[in-house]
C-alpha cells in the first residue's frame, strides 16, 4: 500500500494545548469576535465544576454565555433539536463544545441547523451546507473521540437509530482547547472506554485505502502516545503527564481521520451500540482485534510501529480491555449467534466499511462476529 496517494490538506483547526489553557477560552472566544456564546454540554460536566468555570472566564472576559447541559450520549436528532431551541433564543454567535465527543457533537449538530435550517437529516453526508456556519471551540474533557479535530457530527435518527455522519468544512471547530487537566475528573470508565477508542481511531486510520503520508504522520505519533499513555493513566489516574500523551494522541488521531477516514471496526462496533447499548469505546476494542486479523498481512505490512510495539497487536488490544475490566467477546455482553446475520447487515452498510484496506462482503461481516463470540 503506497503512501504517495493524492490529498489535500488544509488543518482548519488551531490547536491550543497545556496545563490550565482552559482559563484561556473567555480569551479565545474574544479573539474570534464573539459576545454571545452557547456553551453545550452535559450534566456530568456541570457536576465535575467545568461547565461554571468555563461560563465564568467567558463572563470575565466580558462576554454573556448561556449553557445548554441536556447533552445526552450518542445524541440523537431530538438532542440536537433541544439545543437548537437554547441557542435561537439565546441567538448565540458562537458555539463551544465542552465534554466529551457527543457534547462536540450536539454542538455541531446545532450548528447546522441553527445557520442553514432543515432538519439534521438533510446534512447526511459531505459538504451539504450551503452558507456559512458559526465558529465553534472545542474543549475535550475526554480522549477519545478526536472530534475537537474534526469537520464531522455523528447524530442518530431519534426514530430510525441510523448514526448518520454528517460532514463539512465549516463544521469543524475554529479552536481545539486541550487541557490535560480537564480530564483527570473523568471516571475510571470513562477513560477506559474513550482511551480504546482513540487506540482504535490511531489503528485504523493508518491502514485504510484512504491513508497517505500526512495521515499516517497523525496516526503514527498519536499510537505512539496513546499506547505509552493508557496503562500509565489505569496505574495511575493523577498521572498528569499521561493524561496529556491520550488527550493530544486522541486530537492527533481525530487529524488522521479527517485525512484517512476509518474501517471496518467501527462498521461493527456501531450495530452493537445501536441494537445492544454497548458503548461504544467497549465495541470497538471487542471488533478491532478481529478486524486485524481479517485484513491479515495487508494492514499489519502498513501499520510501520514495529518500533512502537513489540508483538501480537490483536492480541495486546484484548489484553488491554481485559486490564481494563471490560469483556472481551460477545458471548459475555448477552449476545448470541442469532443476532449475527442482522449485525452484519447493518455493519455492511456502514459508511466507514468502504475505506478498509480488504473488501468485505455481508458474509465477511458475519465471520468476523463469529470470531468475536469467543
């Protein structure tokens, strides 16, 4: 798989990254010639203290900002509505996403809605905005999603449960505020479960028909801090410095997958969370060991961190959930074989399939859950 492959990359995201820069953000905001800001999030945010910190340095820096916590996880077109209805009335001018990749999303989702009307279905796709949209922050109090890096808002159908992505350049944060600090309040889970995530997002990108020598430059350096930072943050929760390693290796690999896209184990961990509420940081760590080994040679001839790691990367992906305490196979989260076939159904017409570096058929998707039963 060359890397010389055609791209055009243009970061549209500046990145602001330490210790305490989220004291930054009244200035920030400022700067991009904002007074009224909607700060969306969620009420576990609001509980940790971030969410009034965040609205008060936007209030000492003189600008009125009015907070939306109904954010709830995997935001569905219903939760993006609600937030739309806060920031009409509010009539915001800039939108900060704060929390974890849904509250990135909510943001985004509202963004589109709130400057080019219609419905969020109508944005299913690429580049389906027609006039400009609001700027947007981002402060991730999570490493995971890499959303802060992205021009994509995943949403799901209120009615159908269809994760639709939809994306556009405006869509991505002006600003991505990455303060390590944020993130020690997330719970144990939490960070197991966005931490395997990004792992993921560093892995698949990497290898997908759409990967090139800027992409695997982003995927590369975020796998080399991801996996020198995980067990470090499980051994220690306080361990400010690892905490930074998975909050910039989570943006770096949000860059890989605005230049790469993804593969065919987020196509199987989405059916999972959509049909049996497995988060979905805990189905994807289950499908990517089992994706590795069905793309076989081919990905693991393209991966290139034979010296970032040593050994069976599959295997150490399952090692991984199983240090964290989660389940490694179906069998042990309730799910039997008659629930495959409608699984691979789904999976095989999930978006991200078609950048895997193998082709897989419908009757591909099923080996591959039969493979994660035990």
């Amino acid at each position: 798989m060359s890397l010389l492959g055609s791209f055009d990359h243009q970061p549209r995201t500046r990145i602001v990254f330490g210790n305490g820069v989220a004291s930054r953000v009244g200035e920030l905001a400022r700067e991009l010639g904002s007074k009224r800001i909607l700060v969306v999030t969620d009420a576990g945010i609001v509980k940790a203290g971030h969410a009034a910190r965040a609205v008060a340095a936007l209030n000492e820096a003189g600008l009125q900002a009015v907070l939306f916590d109904g954010v709830k996880e995997n935001p569905s077109t219903r939760n993006v509505d609600e937030c739309v209805s806060v920031a009409r009335e509010f009539q915001a001018d800039l939108i900060i996403g704060l929390g974890g990749g849904s509250s990135m999303d909510t943001a985004k989702g509202c963004n589109f809605i709130l400057t080019n009307g219609g419905v969020m279905q109508d944005y299913w796709g690429v580049g389906k905005a027609t006039k400009p949209m609001l700027p947007m922050m981002a402060v991730p109090t999570t490493a995971g999603t890499g959303s802060e890096c992205q021009s994509f808002a995943l949403i799901s159908d209120e009615v159908t449960h269809a994760k639709m992505a939809c994306g556009d350049s405006k869509c991505a944060p002006k600003i991505a505020l990455l303060d390590p600090e944020l993130t020690v309040s997330m719970p144990h889970s939490v960070t197991v479960l966005t931490g395997i995530d990004a792992i993921a997002h560093a892995v698949e990108t990497a290898v997908t028909k759409k990967r090139n020598a800027i992409s695997v430059m982003y995927s590369r350096e975020s796998f080399r801090l991801l996996i020198q930072g995980f067990e470090r943050v499980l051994r220690d929760p306080q361990d400010i410095e690892a905490r930074g390693f998975m909050l910039l290796g989570a943006a770096l690999a949000g860059m890989a997958i605005e230049n790469s896209m993804l593969g065919a184990a987020h196509s199987c961990a989405n059916p999972l969370t959509a049909n049996f509420h497995i988060v979905h940081g805990h189905a994807v760590g289950m499908m990517l060991p089992h994706v590795i080994r069905f793309n076989s040679h081919l990905a693991e001839a393209a991966l290139e961190y034979r010296d970032l790691f040593d050994g069976d990367l599959a295997a150490r992906i399952t090692d991984l959930l199983s240090e964290a305490g989660l389940p490694t196979t179906l069998t042990a989260c309730g799910i039997s074989n008659d629930s495959i076939p409608q699984l691979a159904k789904e999976a095989a017409s999930q978006w991200t399939a078609q950048f895997n570096p193998r082709a897989l058929s419908e009757d591909d998707f099923v080996k591959v859950y039969e493979a994660a039963l035990e």
